[in-house]
C-alpha cells in the first residue's frame, strides 16, 4: 500500500506535487518559429500593397490631420453629370453639412473637391502625328487626390485664366518629340495650340502597370476638353469630407448624389480612408468571386482598376497570414494553459484578499470619518455636556468639604498624640528623677550606716559569708555525686 501510494505522489499520479514542468518539443518551436517568420514576411508584403498607390496617399493626408473620410463617386458615362451639376452637387453638400452642424473645410482651409472625365483626342505636334490618345480632363483639386511623379515642368494649376495647358505623360513625349524635356512646348489638338506645363512618369507599381489601358497620356482642364469633343459627362466626383462619427461623412455624400441626380441612376460610392481596414478586406474575402463580374454599366477608371487589385492581393494576404498564425498561436495557448494549472498562486485568494483589504479599508474610513450630527442629538450632547459640568462642580465641592473634614481631624488626632506623647515624657522624667532621688537617699544612708559599723567586724562578716557559701557548694556537690 505504501509503496504504491509513494508511486502515485513521485511518479505519473495526479498529485501536484508529481507533475512534471511543461515543455514544448524542439521540433515544435521550429515550427512555430518558421511559421511566425512566413507572417512576418506576409505581413511586410501586406504594408508594400496597401501602400504602394501614390492616388490613396490622400488618405493618409486626411488620416493625419483629423477625423476626414476621402469619398469617390464613379458614376456611367452615358448618363453622368455635367460641370453645372458638380457645382450645384457641392453646393448641396455645403449645406447639409453645415446643418449637421458640421464645419465644411479640410486643413487646406477650404473644401476639397474634384471631378474628372474621359475621353480620347487627336494630338500632334510640328514635326509628328497625329496620334490618338486618351485624355483626362480635370477639374478642381484633382491632383491633390492623384499625384503625379514629375519629369520637367509642374501639374496643371487649380485656378488658371489659362485654360489652353496640358500634363502629358513620358511615353507621348517620347512620341511626339522624341524627349521628355518638353515643359514649356506646344501641341495642337485639332488644330489649337496648347502649351504643355509638365511631363510626368507613370506609377511603376505592380498594380498601376497591369491597370493602365494605354501608354500614350494626357491631363488637360475639363472645360477645355469640352471645347474639343462637346458635352462630355462627369464620371468621376471626389471630396474630402469631415466625419467626427464614423458614417456620417459617407451619408452626407450620397444623399447629395440622389438629390442631384434625377433619373435612377446607378453610382459606385467608394469610402478609400477604410479601402484596407479589417472590416473592408473580409468583405472583399467574402464577395470574392462576384468582383470579378461587371454587373452594372459602370467604367472604372485605371486608378480604381489598381487599387482593386491592391485590395484582393491584401486580402488573400491577411487569409494566408490568418491561416499560418493558427498552430503558433494554438501552441501558445496549450503552453499558457499548462503554466496556469501548474502555478502555484491561485486567483481566487488573490482576489478574496484584495477584496477583503478593500472592505476594511473601508470600515476604517467609515469609522474615522465624521459622522453628521443632526439638531436632536446637538440638543441631547449640550444637555448631557451641562449635566457633566454640573455633577462634576458638584463632586469637586463634596471631595473639598471631604479633604478638609479629614485635615481637621488629622490635626486634632496629631495634637492629641503630641499632647498625650508631650504628657509621658513629662510623667518618665519626673518618675526618672524621683527614682534617682530616691535611690540617692538610700545610698547614702546604707553608705552612712556601713561607715557607722567598724571596719574590722565588717571584714569578719563578710569572710565568715563566703565560707558559708563554700560549705553550701561542697555539700551539693557531694549530695548530687
């Protein structure tokens, strides 16, 4: 029986105190650590994705400065809007954000707005072409929302009384004039000369790449383009809007939409400050299949196309690095679960003990405090306060009266004993000297009668005395042998 009960304490027992310390298998740790190196390696991919698009840098630009929401609206091209109708849309904007109590600017000091159109042009230049090229016309802030990479030259001003200025791109620079140092030369759009600002250089990105539908580029101002072709609709609405609550900004945008388009129309609202959040990419996961399908008549434009792609490749990334962090983190949980059955503290005294410390700190507190004293119990504390003071005056007069009866018969008792001590003494000396008179007298009259007696009949008597007394001693002496 011993013997087994001391296996069950020291060997595979339950006891506690036969438990062996956790451990994990090397084998284990290199897996562990193998799959945390393949998400980290996912994760740094993840950052390069959803950052690699300079058009979405104006989401960070928002993201910085304050609760903004950037918002595009990308509406068909057979039925878009027209100039007037952006202006009047933005109008509408203004006001209902101003009766949402919201103040309508951005950091720039003033709303963030802008629009763009597609379309394709005939451009040549005086030694080549012509070349037809597909062009963007622009209005507003439209670079704020997508910059560019500058060769030579600048982007298209905001506000220009110069409406006859392009941006062409590297590849139609090398087209028409065989260099890219061309800010400051014209070209000719159906015979009209136009000034080039600046060249710019594509996004070399991935994204930008496999998006971009033709080589050969242009930017030039909307109004301008309307001049060459005719009416041409809007197809693209862009703001920066404030959104302290997070939905509000997006609501504002497309109530403003239905309001200012007349028929039914179908529009994509795009929310780009959360394209990539956790919330966004699972949605992607989940419609995965159906983004592929082109259900509505809607023509997105190359910049949108990229970042589309960004966020499927983001999204299959966040699934693989999901996926790879399982067994790290089922492994960290067996091994914490081990540790915490295997610990020697336990929680539940820990806390009984804070909670119990807390109660008497509070009992203290409640006993030290002062307690409000209410209008009766004044009246009752005064009261019994005049009773002390009374009975104590009345004590201290009868523990006076008292001390000073007992002074009084103190000292009558103290002066009998004087007198009574003053009285023997008088009475022993007077007998004292009586005595010594006495015994004077006597002295001297025995001293007178032995000096009367001759001296020779004394001496016989007293030698006569002394033999009696001899013969006394020997008799007892012999009678006692």
């Amino acid at each position: 029986m011993r013997p087994a009960l001391s296996a069950c304490r020291n060997g595979t027992g339950n006891m506690r105190t036969g438990q062996k310390k956790p451990k994990l298998g090397w084998g284990r740790v290199a897996i562990c650590i193998l799959l945390l190196f393949l998400v980290g390696c996912l994760g740094l991919f993840f950052r390069h994705t959803t950052t690699t698009l300079l058009h979405q840098q104006a989401v960070r630009w928002g993201g910085d400065t304050g609760r903004f929401a950037q918002l595009t609206a990308f509406l068909p091209e057979y039925n878009g809007l027209t100039q007037g109708t952006v202006d009047g849309l933005l109008s509408v904007i203004w006001g209902e954000l101003v009766a949402e109590g919201l103040e309508p600017t951005t950091p720039e000091g003033a709303p963030v707005f802008a629009y763009s159109a597609r379309g394709m042009i005939n451009v040549r230049s005086r030694d080549r072409g012509p070349a037809e090229i597909y062009v963007t016309g622009v209005g507003r802030n439209f670079f704020l929302f997508h910059p560019v990479q500058l060769i030579s030259g600048a982007p298209l001003p905001v506000e220009s009384s110069n409406r006859d200025l392009v941006l062409i791109n590297e590849a139609l620079a090398w087209g028409l004039f065989g260099a890219t140092d061309v800010a400051g030369m014209e070209l000719f759009i159906e015979g009209v000369s136009y000034l080039i600002v600046g060249v710019y250089r594509p996004s070399a990105d991935f994204a930008s790449q496999t998006a971009t539908e033709a080589t050969a580029h242009m930017f030039l101002y909307y109004d301008a383009m309307t001049d060459v072709l005719g009416p041409v609709s809007i197809t693209t609405v862009e703001a920066v809007l404030p959104n302290p609550i997070s939905g509000v900004a997006e609501t504002v945008f497309r109530e403003a939409l239905d309001e200012a388009l007349t028929d039914d129309i179908t529009f994509l609202l795009v929310n780009n400050t959360d394209r990539y959040s956790l919330s966004a990419l699972i949605n992607v996961v989940r419609h995965f299949g159906q983004r592929s399908m082109q259900r509505t008549e809607l023509r997105l434009p190359d910049w949108e196309n990229a970042a589309r792609m960004t966020e499927d490749f983001a999204a299959v990334t966040l699934i693989l690095m999901l996926l790879l962090s399982i067994y790290p983190a089922f492994t960290a949980t067996r091994l914490v679960i081990l540790l915490w059955r295997r610990r020697k503290w336990r929680l539940g005294r820990y806390v009984y003990k804070k909670i119990e410390d807390r109660r008497e700190r509070k009992r203290e507190a409640k006993w030290e405090a002062p307690r409000p004293i209410s209008e009766a119990e004044e009246t009752e504390e005064d009261f019994a306060e005049e009773t002390e003071e009374a009975f104590a005056e009345e004590a201290e007069e009868a523990f006076a009266e008292e001390v000073a009866e007992g002074v009084e018969e103190e000292t009558e008792e103290e002066t009998e004993e004087v007198f009574a001590e003053g009285a023997e003494e008088a009475f022993a000396e007077g007998a004292e000297e009586a005595f010594a008179e006495g015994a004077e007298e006597d002295f001297t009259e025995g001293t007178e009668g032995d000096f009367a007696v001759a001296p020779e009949e004394r001496l016989e008597e007293v030698v006569e005395e002394e033999r009696a007394d001899e013969w006394e001693s020997e008799e007892d002496d012999e009678t006692e042998d």
